[in-house]
C-alpha cells in the first residue's frame, strides 16, 4: 500500500478557483499544500523542499517551461519531481515541458483519481513513495466483539463466523485496521480495487452498506460514514 506519509505539495498557479479544487483532492489523499501564485512565490517557498510541484503555466508568466529549466539547473532541485498542468493541449506545449525536464504533463480537464494515480506514479519512480510492507501489518484485529483474521480470511462476531465475499472482507479490513481514521472513497477504490479496474464511486458505497448489514447493530454502530468526506470504524 502506498503511504504518503504528510508529504508536500507545491503548487504553482494563479486560478484561484482551480487550485482550490486541487487543493481539497491531495488533502484527500493525505498530503500537505502550499500554494504560490507566481514564478517568484514558487522560488521562495521551494526553499522547504517540498516532496514535489504542481505547475501551471499561469497565463503567460514565466512560470512553466522557464521555471521548470530554471529548477533543473540547479543541483538540489536535480531529480525534484515536477508535474505540468495546465489547460494548453498541443503536442508542442508538452513536448517542450518534457524536453526541459518535467516528469509528467497533465491536462486540467483530468479527473481527481487520474490525477492522483498520476502523481502517486511520479513520486513512486522517484522514490519519495514508500512501499509498506504486508509483514508489518497485524493478521487480527479486534474491535468489541468482532475479530477480523487476515490469515484466515474470517470474521466472528460474539463468537460467531460471518461470511465475508472478498471485496467486503477486504474493506472491512482496512477501515478496521486503521481504526478512527477516515478514508475516502477514492482511497478504498485504489487500495481494494487497484488502479486499473474502473469502478464508481457507488460500488463503495454499496459494499460498505452491505458489510453494514451482515454486521447487523454492530455494524450499524461502528462503520460510520463522515459526510462530505469517507468512511471509518470508529475508534
């Protein structure tokens, strides 16, 4: 499982109402955000190092292809990872982002989980993405009077087994073994369905009020869902 472990953002950009959006889909996904507007903000507040930058072209400001060779040319910022997101669509326009040196070049049109798998890739080849290890993870769980094994793939509720279909098993899992903490559907659909099986927001949803219901008031009581936001077992 990937774990971004708070990393930080840069991004690059004077749409307001756009940065916003991109903004609230990495804090989604757990990272951290600064937001410069400029080519200058973005010089100043690289100095933090972040763990990669989001840049847009910003309306002719040399802040792309410019600000891209400029941070190439220096040292520390070498193998920084940079993405390119902008609304330009001519093969010139990327190739040029490229050629200078950005890691990806994105179209502002993307969707949030493209953009996010696109970004988790770029950190993952630049080795800012652990991988955790399933040896580190706990093979049971227990939660009152529910136990979840892993191992042997069951669950038993006051003593008594609950069959579990795989994805169902799966989700229940992973809210379970991170009680407390919230995840969002984007985050349940790539960690139990993998990125490269389209399924909607829904089939979440839909999994999530079956577990509800083979838990029975348990269920009820524990899987809550935080509107606006995700799921969790409550801690």
């Amino acid at each position: 499982m990937p774990n971004v472990k708070a990393k930080t953002i840069l991004i690059g950009d004077d749409d307001f109402q756009y940065v916003n959006w991109l903004r609230a889909t990495l804090e989604k996904e757990g990272y951290n955000v600064v937001w410069a507007q400029n080519a200058a903000e973005v010089m100043a507040k690289i100095s933090a190092k972040p763990t990669a930058v989001i840049m847009d072209f910003m309306r002719g400001q040399s802040i792309g292809i410019e600000l891209c060779r400029e941070l190439r040319n220096l040292p520390e910022f070498k193998h920084l990872p940079i993405i390119m997101l902008t609304r330009k669509r001519e093969d010139a326009d990327e190739a040029a982002g490229l050629e200078v040196g950005a890691d990806d070049y994105i179209h502002k049109s993307v969707s949030n989980r493209v953009l996010s798998a696109r970004l988790r890739n770029v950190l993952k080849r630049n080795g800012s993405i652990e991988t955790e290890s399933p040896e580190n993870e706990p093979t049971e769980v227990r939660i009152g009077d529910m136990v979840i094994n892993r191992q042997t793939h069951s669950v038993s509720l006051k003593g008594k087994d609950v069959f579990f279909p795989r994805k169902e098993f799966e989700l229940l899992w992973l809210l379970a073994a991170n009680k407390g903490k919230v995840f969002s559907r984007e985050i349940l659909l790539r960690r139990v369905w993998g990125e490269s099986v389209y399924v909607t927001d829904r089939t979440v949803d839909v999994h999530i009020c079956k577990i509800r219901q083979r838990l029975g008031e348990f269920g009820q009581e524990n899987l809550e869902t935080i509107k606006g936001v995700g799921y969790r077992i409550k801690a």
